[in-house]
C-alpha cells in the first residue's frame, strides 16, 4: 500500500533571481496534522466505526483503519495498540450513551406511562441513528467474546434493574418478579426496534415504536398495587 508522505520538491537556482534558489515548497499531508489527544481519538474511533460496520470485526484491519483516518499506522496503534482494544473502546462509548439514553428517558417523567413511551422511542431512535451505532453493540461477529459479552450484560443489567425499581414501586413486586418484567420490556425494546429497522422506513418511527409502547403500558399497568 503505497504510503502518504510529505513531498518536498528539490530546490532548483533560478538565473533570474541571482542564482538563489526558491524556499521549497512542501505539499503537507493530512497524515502530519497535530491534533489534541481527545480529538485525535475521537477521530480514530469514527473511522474505526465506519471499518467495523462495513466489514465486521473479523474483516477489518488496521491498515484501512489508519487509511480512513488519514493517519499512519504507528499514530493509530499510539492511542490503540491492538484492533481489539479499538472495538472495546468503541464498544464502551456506545453502551455509554446508549445507558444515558435509556436511563434519561425513565428519569425524564413521573407518569409511568409516559416514562414507557419515552424509553420505547428512545430505544428505536439510538437504532435508527445513521451511525448505525447499534451494529457494533448488537449484531457483533464478536459476541461471543467475554469482554464483549460481559460489557451487553452490565448494559442490560443497568437498564433492566432501572425498570425494576420503577415496577416494584408502582406495583409493589417482590424485587425479583420486577427484574423479570424489566428484562422483558428490555427485550420487547431491543427485538421489535432491530425488526422494524428491516421495514426500510416502510413504517414511521413514532408508529412503530408507540405501537410497542401501547402493548408494554396494557401489559404492565394491568399489575395490581398495594392496597
């Protein structure tokens, strides 16, 4: 692969200049600009993303990694010295805003029902981002790796115990039957939102996901409370 380097042009004596030759001209590539750490990182995790999503973990490299980001390879492997710790490191950003997404969503309201609706759009929204996001955190070909796998758990753990405490408050549950109930509204999110994302936009978002929205609220608010 035919390195980016920067060109310098050989110097050449101009007689009409008294024989002094011209300051060279130096054509600077876009691998030799400085960039702060955090957006230099920033930078190498965006192309990463686009590698990893087009061609699976197993299938990218970091040659085209570096040749996306318009950086060496030697810069790359600075910040991420292994592809693995690229992906986890992506993986982590993503599961990162994707709880905050979650977790904003039940905090954003007291009504219950609205606070059902909110996850639910929230949840087919971080699924529809053009970044497809959701390709790295839920269709990896690396699932079943231990760091990846225990990484989706404490994901899922964190939301589904949100839910929880949120059920066995308004319903008076044993802890443990609420648990249950937030792995499944998890999972109802989860599953339906991956579905209609294969419609292709044949079916709105808002319907889509407020259709999910009406079948976990009939579901769940029919559980009594303590009298």
């Amino acid at each position: 692969m035919e390195s980016r380097t920067t060109v310098v042009h050989e110097a050449r004596a101009d007689p009409a200049s008294g024989g002094e030759p011209p300051s060279p001209q130096r054509t600077v590539s876009q691998r030799s600009a400085r960039l702060p750490r955090d957006e230099r990182r920033a930078q190498l995790l965006a192309a990463a993303q686009e590698v990893f999503v087009a061609n699976g973990y197993h299938g990218a490299a970091m040659d085209e990694i570096a040749e996306t980001a318009h950086v060496s390879k030697p810069v790359l492997y600075q910040h991420f010295p292994s592809k693995r710790e690229l992906y986890l490191a992506l993986l982590d950003s993503h599961l990162s805003s994707l709880t905050d997404l979650m977790l904003g969503a039940l905090s954003s309201t007291i009504d219950n029902k609205e606070r059902v609706q909110a996850v639910m759009r929230a949840y087919y929204r971080f699924i529809a981002s053009d970044d497809q996001a959701h390709r790295l955190v839920f269709e990896s070909d690396l699932i079943n790796d231990p760091d990846v796998s225990s990484r989706l758990e404490t994901f899922n753990k964190t939301f589904a115990d949100a839910v929880a405490r949120v059920i066995a408050e308004d319903t008076k549950l044993p802890h443990l039957e609420a648990q249950l109930l937030g792995r499944g509204l998890a999972g109802m999110a989860q599953v339906s939102a991956r579905y209609w994302l294969e419609t292709d936009g044949n079916l709105d978002l808002d319907v889509a996901s407020d259709l999910i929205y009406r079948l976990a609220w009939r579901g769940i608010s029919r559980f009594p409370k303590e009298t």
